[in-house]
C-alpha cells in the first residue's frame, strides 16, 4: 500500500472507538430507558442508523482502500477517491445525529442534508474507484 493509502487507513481505525463509544452510548440509552430515545422513534431511529452507517461505512473505507493503490487512476483522482470515501462514515452519521439533536425532536433539522452529501461524496468516490479498477 502506498504511504497515502496507509494514512488513510490509519485515520478511519483511529474513528473505530468513536463507533464503539457510540455503540455503547444507545446501548446505554436503550438499558436505562433515557427520556428522549426509547420515547422518540424519529430519533431513536435516526441515531440507530447513524451508528450502523458509521460502522459499516469505516469497514468499506478500509477495504476499499486496499483497492486505491491498484486502480488505473492519476495520483490526483487516487487522492480525491481517498478524500470521497473517508467523507461518508463522517458525514453521513452526523447527519442523522445532528438532525435530532434534542430530545424533544420529531422530525430530522435540514442537518439531515449531511446524509445526501455524505451518500454523495460516496457514490462518486467509488464509482471512480470502480472504473479505476476496469
């Protein structure tokens, strides 16, 4: 792997005990029956996906880096496809906490909009990668 594609790498391992920490947090909501979450299906919804997407999101970023390095693409695309892919597991998770921040909240703030952006960045960063591969 190249230098590039190890740091990148290094960073999306480096956010796996957020992930955990947030695993642990709903858990936490969910035994303790926090007013806010099990009262609030919007939310409790959202931040659910929220964690699943950020956790499955950090794995497909991990393997598709390993992919990076091989794909017919300039040093430039190799490093926006970096950039793009390491967004997602950001973005996307923030966006579905973000928009239900209170726990009064009903329905998603325009916060949710993260999503869209992070689905974005995703979709553009491996369809390149995936045509880097052809």
């Amino acid at each position: 792997m190249s230098p590039s594609s190890l740091s990148t790498a290094g960073v999306l391992l480096i956010t796996v005990p957020a992930v955990a920490f947030g695993g642990v947090s709903l858990l936490t909501f969910l035994m303790r029956n926090v007013p806010g979450y099990n009262d609030n299906p919007v939310r409790r919804s959202l931040w659910r996906a929220g964690h699943a997407h950020a956790g499955v999101l950090v794995l497909f970023g991990l393997v598709a880096m390993l992919y990076v390095d091989q794909a017919d693409l300039s040093d430039g695309l190799k490093s926006l496809v970096r950039i793009l892919i390491v967004t997602a597991p950001i973005l996307m998770p923030l966006g579905f906490f973000l928009s239900v921040v209170r726990p009064s909240d009903t329905k998603p703030s325009k916060l949710i909009g993260l999503t869209v952006v992070g689905g974005a960045a995703l979709a553009v960063g491996t369809l390149t990668l995936g045509i880097g591969l052809l």
